[in-house]
C-alpha cells in the first residue's frame, strides 16, 4: 500500500516537473495535472509538489519558485 502511494506520487511529481512553469498559477497546475491524473486529490497533488520541489531545488531555481507555490497553495486541502 506504502508503495502505491509513493509510486503514485513519484508519477504525478513527474507530471508536475513537465508541466510547472514560471508564474504559472497554483490553479492551472493543479488542473492540467488532474487532466493526467483524474484520481488524484489535490493533496495528493500537492504532496508531489513538495517532493518535486525537494528534488528540483539544486537544479531549477526558477521551477521550483513555480512548484513552491503550488505545494503552499495546497497544503491546507482536505483529502478529496
């Protein structure tokens, strides 16, 4: 179970890196994400962010600005 959900959130944190841009919204992200992956929760998603930001950060300062934002964005959503 522990796995899936870390294999779930290594392919959406994949997803993530491909589509986050600078000054993308947290909003827009969020939803082209979930155009890819339509089961997952915006936890879920924001989840990824963070670990996407915790691998990007010594690589891509200016994506991680982007993915920073939407892991804030969506710390505080209830599991949907």
């Amino acid at each position: 179970m522990r796995e899936d959900k870390l294999r779930a959130a290594q392919e959406i944190a994949h997803t993530i890196r491909e589509l986050a841009r600078p000054g993308m919204k947290p909003k827009a992200l969020i939803d082209a994400v979930k155009e890819r992956h339509p089961s997952a929760t915006k936890k879920e998603i924001a989840r990824a962010a963070f670990l996407t930001v915790i691998l990007a950060a010594e690589h891509d300062p200016e994506q991680t600005k982007a993915l920073h934002d939407l892991a804030m964005d969506g710390r505080d959503f209830p599991d949907e």
